[in-house]
C-alpha cells in the first residue's frame, strides 16, 4: 500500500464521485478508479458499493477512513516540521557563554530569537572561552560567545559587541579617589588576572595594554574572570575588566573607567562549515538585529 493509494481513497470516500474526486487528485477517473480496486484487492476488503447512479462506503470503508484521515494529517504534520526544521525554526540550540553577559546584548539576543521561533529549544551553559572553541569544535555547543582575539583556523569569529575596559580596585585602594585612571597609574600595582589557560585572548589583550602603556603587570594570582573580581574584593589586587563586569555586584570592589579607553569585544563563534538550519537561522537572526547589519567576519558592535 502506498501513501498515494491512501489520499485516492480518502478523495472517493469524500466525494463519493468518482469524477470529482480523480479531478482533486489531479489524475484521470479511469486511473483513479484501477488504483482503488488494487487497493480493495491488497486489503481483501471491499470498501465502496458503486454502481452507475452512486458510490457509498462499506461498513469496512466507513471504519477504515477515520484511520486513513488521521493517518494523512500525521504525515502531513511531519512534512511541514521537516521543513520547519529545515528553515531552522525546530530543533535545538546550544549556546556557550562567558560570565557577567547581562550588560553586552547576549540576553536581549536569545530572548528575541525565542520569541521569533518558540519551537527552537536554546541551552545555554556557562563555558570559559578556552573551553567553548573545544566545544565548538567537538560539536557539543553550537555557537559561542567569548572574550579575547581567537586564533583557531576552523572556527569564524564575529564581533556582536564592544565596551571599554575598566579598573577594579580593592575598596578603600588610594586611587579609588580619582573619578577616572589613567593605565600607568597601575604600574607597580599588585595584578590578579584571568588564567591564560581558562582565556588567552583576553589574558594576552590585559597583558598588551599594560605593556602599551609602559609597564608589565605583577601578577600575584589567576583565575577564571569571576573569580579575578572575589580576589579584588579579598585585597589581593587591582584587576583591568571589561564594563559589563560591574554586574557581578561584589561587596568590597569599586570600577574606574580608564582615561586610555582600552576596548574590548564581546565575539559570537562557530565552526566554519555548519550547515546546521537553526545555527544559520540564530546568525541571520544576530544579522536582523544589528544596527547596521553584521557580515562575516566583520569588526562592528551590536549595541542594546
């Protein structure tokens, strides 16, 4: 039995007219009416009592309809989730993230996509970006959002967001007076510093401004970039983190904007040859919402 033999069936029982119902399946009545005595001879069941003046179902065409119709409408739900998947507007999405995204547009972003497709189930875990490029890469996160210059040939990068760095300084530090800082006066000072091991790019960015600015930082501890903010709280440093940091609210830290305005940059990666309809689909959706439209590859910020 084919799915073809099925929706013939369904047009005769409906229609109960031979005519009519070769003309809605597009198909010519001699065809129509072969094709429904081969099905009647697969099932061994008459299903339809016709002669020239009428065609009615049997008892056996009666109760096999019900099953028919309902049989159609599931396949007909499947086609069209196939290609709702297809568009990527199904399926899931795996999204990795650094912490502290509150103030660069990431949570606007996501929130915006699963209102426009409801049916996309988006993950999200918090990943470290050293940890999220091997993510990416092993195919366990789908796109990521990370700190610092990427390196690895397989993966695209796109910059969705810009912000200035900023000075976090133990609370009661003397230079907590000044309303802005500028780079050298960190010279000398005790630095705590997110691990290269847990962010290059971001821990090799700090690195250059320092040294930009005449000085290399004495790096007294590492650790993740939260943790960099308890170790100021703790007395054990000053630290240079991005703005939207300051969203950690931690007792015992007070932020300098700096005079220089070193930048940084919040980037979106992902592996170069998906094909994955839902990632391309979040892309052009990060695409629709810039200001000014975001290309590949492209350096320009998507502000909220």
């Amino acid at each position: 039995m084919e799915l073809r033999h099925v929706r013939y069936f369904v047009a005769v029982a409906e229609e109960l007219h031979f005519g009519r119902a070769a003309a809605r399946v597009h198909v010519a009545q001699p065809a129509l009416s072969r094709q429904i005595r081969a099905l009647e001879a697969e099932m061994g069941l008459t299903l339809f009592e016709r002669d020239r003046r009428r065609v009615a179902l049997t008892a056996a065409g009666t109760a096999f309809l019900d099953q028919a119709k309902s049989l159609l409408e599931h396949v007909d739900s499947a086609v069209e989730a196939a290609r709702r998947a297809a568009r990527g507007e199904l399926g899931s999405l795996r999204i990795g993230y650094v912490p502290a995204v509150a103030g660069t547009g990431l949570p606007e972003i996501v929130r915006l996509f699963r209102k426009r497709f409801p049916g996309v189930d988006v993950r999200l875990q918090e990943m470290n970006p050293a940890m999220q490029i091997e993510a990416v890469l092993g195919n366990r996160v789908d796109v990521g959002f990370v700190r610092g210059t990427t390196h690895e040939p397989a993966v695209a990068v796109q910059t969705v967001f810009e912000e200035p760095f900023v000075a976090a300084l133990p609370d009661g530090h003397p230079l907590g007076r000044y309303k802005r800082i500028g780079l050298a006066m960190l010279a000398g000072e005790p630095f705590v510093l997110q691990a290269r091991s847990r962010g290059p790019g971001s821990h090799d960015q700090i690195l250059a401004i320092c040294r930009g600015a005449g000085f290399s930082p004495r790096v007294v501890q590492e650790g993740s970039q939260t943790d960099v903010v308890s170790l100021v709280a703790s007395g054990a440093g000053v630290a240079i983190v991005p703005t939207s940091l300051r969203a950690i609210r931690r007792a015992g830290v007070v932020y300098r904007p700096l005079i220089e305005r070193p930048m940084t940059q919040l980037d979106m990666i992902w592996c170069k040859n998906t094909g994955l309809p839902v990632l391309l689909g979040f892309l052009e959706e990060v695409r629709r919402m810039g200001p000014r439209g975001i290309r590949p590859n492209a350096r320009q910020g998507l502000r909220d």
